[in-house]
C-alpha cells in the first residue's frame, strides 16, 4: 500500500481528497494538466495550505498526482496505482483451505458512529452507521471474527439491504467498488467478548486486521478483523492454517 502519512488524516484533508480525486476521474482536471496551486485551493476550501498539502500527497500516493518543487501538481498521465490491494472474499479463503464455509451475523443495528470511527472514516461525529459483528466458520469452528461499520451512503439502495441475511464481506466485495484504501496489521489479546466468539482462551494471541475503504466520493466501510489464533498472512493476502 502507499505510505500513509504520519498520524490520522484530517477529515478536511480527506473532503479535499476526495473532491480533487472526482475532479481527476469526471475529466474536470485532464492528464498532463497543471492543477490549482496549494494556496488557490486552500482558499476554495476554506483550509489552511498544510491541509491542502495532505489531501494532495495522498493523491500522490494513489499515483493520480504528480508533484515536483517549483514544477508545480500535474494530474498523472496514465497513471499506475503504486499498489493494488485485493480485498479477499473469506468464504473462499476457507474454500480453498479445504474446509466447509459458513457464515453468522451475530449482531448488527445503526448506531451513531463514535469518534474513533468517525475519525478513521473522515466522517463528522454522530453520523449513523450500521456497525455489525459477524462470524466466519471452516468445517463449523470460527475462522475470522469481524467488527464492521458501514456507511449506508456510500452505495444506492445500501440502506435497504437486510445483512441479516447477506454475508457483508462478499456483498462489498462485489457490489462496492473502492478507489482508495487503507490497511494496518497488528496484534491483540483475546478479549473476553472475541474469545467467547472464537471459540478459544481470553488474553490469546490474535491476528488483527484493520481495513477502511473509500469510493471516489466518501468512505464505504471500516473493518476490524480478528483471526482464530493459528492462522498466519500467506503472500496473496488471504489466511492458512499453522
């Protein structure tokens, strides 16, 4: 993935990433075009130029933007993404391990989304969500735990699609396609909650996965992902047995 820079971003960087990124997509600014300078944008966005600089160099990051000193910002002429990040679908994780996928939602309401969530998604506090937990089972014993929010305006007719029923991970995978991500991998001990649902010993080791989404637009979902202790990172992303 591209470097993500030092700290949160900004949700008035994330707003000016994100319309500077249509204007790429929709042809307003065209490949090869000098953009607006730092401070001509902060003055159309109502933002100090430090925060324009953010949104700009994620858009570097992405590949769409290219910026030089004392050149200027051009939009990238045929632009490759510095790196392509495939989200996989866990039924077939579990399908290609050899083992019989299941699926269960285990909780799920629209809840207004707190300021961790809101941060991370560049969202103003408050804003509802459907946050939903869920499990994956191979040959019934649970494979990945997920805490998922959703933001319901991300996609037409998202709101009224009952996850009750539907399977999250894969419904996303193949409905909502995202432009831009971002991922972080660390550990964590098993709370009482995720070893009760994992089926395994409180304060064991877990493999976590943290994933957030965007469209072109606005953020489509934030994903906290708890593996079943064992299971390691193979090279195409997906989880194997120890």
């Amino acid at each position: 993935m591209p470097a993500k820079p030092a700290g949160p971003t900004a949700p008035k960087a994330l707003h000016i990433a994100n319309e500077a990124r249509r204007r790429i997509i929709e042809r307003e600014w065209l490949q090869g075009q000098r953009i607006p300078d730092e401070a001509d944008l902060a003055i159309e966005f109502g933002a100090a130029r430090a925060t324009v600089n953010k949104a700009l160099q994620l858009l570097a990051d992405e590949g769409l933007l290219e910026r030089r000193r004392r050149a200027g910002t051009r939009v990238t002429i045929n632009p490759a993404r510095k790196a392509t990040l495939t989200i996989s679908i866990v039924r077939e994780q579990v399908e290609r391990a050899g083992m019989d996928y299941g699926h269960r939602v285990v909780a799920q309401r629209r809840s207004p989304a707190p300021a961790k969530i809101a941060k991370r998604l560049g969202l103003p506090q408050g804003t509802v969500l459907l946050h939903m937990r869920a499990i994956h089972y191979g040959n019934g014993r649970p494979f990945q735990l997920e805490d998922r929010w959703i933001n319901l305006a991300a996609a037409p007719g998202l709101e009224k699609l009952d996850f009750w029923q539907l399977n999250a991970n894969e419904w996303l995978v193949q409905n909502a396609p995202y432009l831009h991500a971002e991922i972080a991998f660390t550990a964590a001990n098993a709370d009482k909650r995720e070893a009760r649902l994992l089926q395994t010993q409180p304060g064991n080791a877990l493999l976590i996965m943290q994933r957030t989404t965007w469209n072109e637009l606005e953020p489509i979902t934030t994903v906290r992902v708890a593996c079943q202790p064992g299971y390691l990172l193979n090279a195409e992303g997906g989880y194997r047995p120890d």
